[in-house]
C-alpha cells in the first residue's frame, strides 16, 4: 500500500508552519500568506563527511591579510567598508524600478574593464536584454560574461567549470532546486539556495551578490535568516520620483553599519554623489520660514540636509500631522515638549514635515533643528541662512549632547556655515575651526531666545 504524503502551510513571510490553511499566520500576524507545501520537500539527502573539523586555539590560526577588491565607485566601497572582500555574500533589496540590476551591471562592467572576470546570472531577463540594458548604461566589458538560469545546480556547475572574480545573482527569489517540491520564491526555495550560495563563497573565495525582492513594508521578501546567512545588508532607499538613490548597509561584518552612498539616476545609469551635503542644500532658498539645516552622521560621514516645516490652521476636526523622512513620534514628541515647555498652541494646528533630498533621518540630534523649524513656520519668521543646529531634546526641554560633534561641524563649516547652535555639554569638543561662531544652549527655551 502506497504511503500517502503528508502536507503542512508555510508561510512565506516568517516560515511558521500550521497543519492546515488559515487567512492569518498565527506567528507573525501576515494575512495570505500560508502556502502548501510537502512535508520534507525541502530536506536534500546529506552526503557523507570524508572526515570532521576538529576546534583548534583561535591563537594558532593564521590569518592573511587581504585586500580588499575596489571597484572604483568610491560611493559603493564606502557603503561595503572600503571595497569587496574574498568570499563574502552581500544582499541587495529595495522597491522595484529603484536600481538595483543597474548598479550590478554597472558594478561587474567597471571590474570586468579592470580585467576581472565576472558573471551576472539574471532568472528574469533574458541575455539579450540584459545586453540592450548594458548598451544603454554603457555597461560592457571584455571578461564581463552574462548567462539567463534559474536552476541552482546549473548556476553552480557553471562556477566549478570556469573561475570567477565575482558574480551576482538577480534576483534570488527566482532561484530553485530541482530537489526542491516548493515553487520558486517560497521559504524553503529562498532558504535553500541562499545556503548553497554561502557555501560556494566561502569555499571558493568568490564574492557573490544577490539582488532580493522587497515586500509592500519595504523588507526583503522571504525568511529573515536569509539576511543573517549573508555577510552585508544593504537597501536602496528614496523615491523613484527623486533623482537620488541612497544605499545604506543595515549589516556588514567587514565595515561600519549604518554606511550610505549616495547616487544620481540619469540616462547614463546610477553616478555616483562625492558631495551630498552640497547637493541637499543646493535649491535651498535665502531667506524662508520653516527651513532649518542640520548636520546627520550616516554612518561614518557627516552630511547637512535641510529640514523643513510647515505649521496651518485646520479646518478639519482632527488636525493633520503629515511627517517625510523623519520619525513620526520623535516629532510629536518634540511637539508636546514645544507646548509645555514654550507655550506653543500647536494641537489644533495641522504639522507637515520634510527632509529635502529624500533621505530619513533617524538619530535625535536633529531634534533641535526639528524644533526650530516649527518654530520658526509658527512664528513666520525665519533662521539666519548661515546658522545650523545639533541638539537632542529631552522630555524636560533640556539640549542634550550628541556624538560627532567635531566632524559635524567642520562639514557644516566647509558648507559655508557660520553660526552654530550646539549642546552646552559638547562645547568642549569643538576647536580648530576658526570661521565658524559657535553658541551653547541648555534649554530649548533659551535655544529660541537665540534664534528669534
């Protein structure tokens, strides 16, 4: 008598499994998500180990010092640490259309004229329009070789024929295992190709890059253990009506967390931004109430970026609060702190807030310049051109210390900055910069007593 196969639902937002199909993952709340799916089809036979690792001291492994591989976008090598490393597997995700297949190929054309042998393997574009897309970037390369496979035994026999510098994968979500039951994209196919991907890299040494999906929440669809197998995150922010694209590492175990760089989309493809700050602050207008610049760390740079302000009368019974690119509670926060500690009637008034360029901001330092910049819409009147300010703020309306402050403030000064408003506590930290006029506070209350 044939045994009858058993079946469970996955989901394909977490990979909690039930016995039968509900609407609502019971584990992390996602509705229709639970696919079916075999129960073992996507455990691969083991093979036999030929022999096993054995622990030895960490003092007696000898570790050499590689260089890291520079593909000359200095932009790219500051958001992975300085450069590729040797065997590491770096995950790509963000929206649709936001330019991650573009960056790849424009990333494997600048190795590959650097003569170094790459592969760009597509499961969604065919090798003839990955080659009308290259032509249009100007992307091309002698020893730049591009290949369209889905199937991951194929992709890694390809690599065990013929010897590569690097390669990426797009996308991994139209990878599959031919031993493997479940469609492409699903938890166990992600799972396992991810797997098989970091083996290859590490036993090899080659870099390999995978470009992921994003769901509508903006994370990279499938498993989270995917972005804990991989040894960089990185994730295109902005939006596709900007110009600018902003790629930030969310994890690197070889480099600073945190990094971004900043790109340009013109017809020619993704050019790089060597000065941002320069760029955020270019249509920044003379003399405008509600408009305050602040200077952010993004990692290990320092960038100033205008934030702006906007406070109305409502003609709704609930007023507005509309709030880009920064934290929502932080700001209505810094408005409750604004109608205790300075009498401002801003409840019944609609807030809308903006950070120019498309960049988020997600550290307190920026409270100060958030303050002023509803201050300064409430009381039309607007902050000197030439004045930035750095300052986190407490419940109690105190200015509290920041981190960086030095490195803030000489780009701030190299901006053409004068005046500086900082925390009374930080004022100790900044010399050297001689063309800029620096002024403590200690309270938000005496903060605007200074601007206004």
């Amino acid at each position: 008598m044939q045994k009858k196969e058993k079946f469970t639902f996955k989901c394909q937002s977490c990979g909690g499994q039930t016995p039968k199909w509900m609407g609502k993952c019971p584990d992390c709340g996602a509705w229709d998500t639970l696919v079916e799916e075999r129960i073992g089809a996507g455990v691969l036979k083991k093979r036999k180990s030929s022999f096993l690792s054995e622990p030895v001291l960490i003092d007696s492994v000898e570790v050499k010092e590689t260089e890291r591989l520079e593909t000359g976008v200095a932009e790219f090598d500051r958001v992975l640490g300085g450069g590729i490393v040797d065997g590491s597997l770096i995950l790509i995700g963000g929206d649709p259309g936001i330019g991650k297949s573009t960056l790849m190929l424009q990333i494997l054309s600048i190795l590959s004229n650097a003569g170094k042998k790459c592969l760009y393997v597509s499961g969604e574009e065919s090798v003839q329009q990955i080659s009308m897309r290259g032509r249009r970037l100007d992307s091309h390369g002698s020893s730049l070789f591009v290949v369209s496979e889905t199937d991951l035994e194929s992709i890694l026999a390809m690599v065990e024929l013929s010897k590569y510098d690097a390669m990426v994968i797009d996308s991994i979500q139209t990878v599959f295992h031919p031993d493997v039951s479940s469609t492409p994209g699903s938890v166990t196919q992600i799972r396992e190709a991810a797997m098989q991907f970091m083996k290859l890299a590490k036993s090899t040494g080659l870099p390999i890059f995978l470009v992921g999906h994003v769901t509508k929440v903006g994370a990279i669809a499938g498993p989270r253990i995917m972005e804990h197998m991989v040894d960089t995150v990185l994730y295109f922010e902005g939006d596709k009506s900007h110009v600018f694209r902003i790629l930030r590492a969310v994890k690197n175990r070889f480099g600073p967390t945190n990094e971004i760089g900043v790109f340009e989309m013109n017809e020619k493809g993704l050019a790089q931004v060597p000065n941002p700050s320069a760029v955020f602050l270019a249509e920044r207008s003379a003399v405008a109430p509600g408009s305050v610049v602040t200077s952010c760390m993004e990692g290990t740079r320092p960038i100033l970026v205008e934030i702006q302000g906007l406070v109305a009368s409502s003609s709704l019974g609930t007023p507005r609060r509309t709030i880009l690119g920064l934290d929502t509670h932080r700001v209505a926060l810094i408005v409750a702190v604004m109608e205790k500690r300075l009498g401002m009637n801003l409840s019944g008034l609609d807030i809308f807030m903006n950070v120019t360029g498309g960049v988020k901001i997600v550290e307190p330092s920026a409270d100060l310049a958030i303050a002023a910049a509803l201050a300064s819409s409430f009381l039309d009147k607007p902050v000197d051109k030439k004045t930035t300010l750095i300052g986190e703020i407490g419940l109690t309306g105190e200015i509290r210390a920041v981190g960086h402050v030095q490195a803030r403030v000489k780009e701030a000064a190299k901006m053409g900055f004068t005046r500086c408003l900082i925390p009374a506590n930080t004022i100790k930290q900044v010399s050297g910069i001689d063309t800029m006029t620096f002024e403590s506070v200690s309270f938000l209350k005496s903060a605007m007593e200074v601007l206004f």
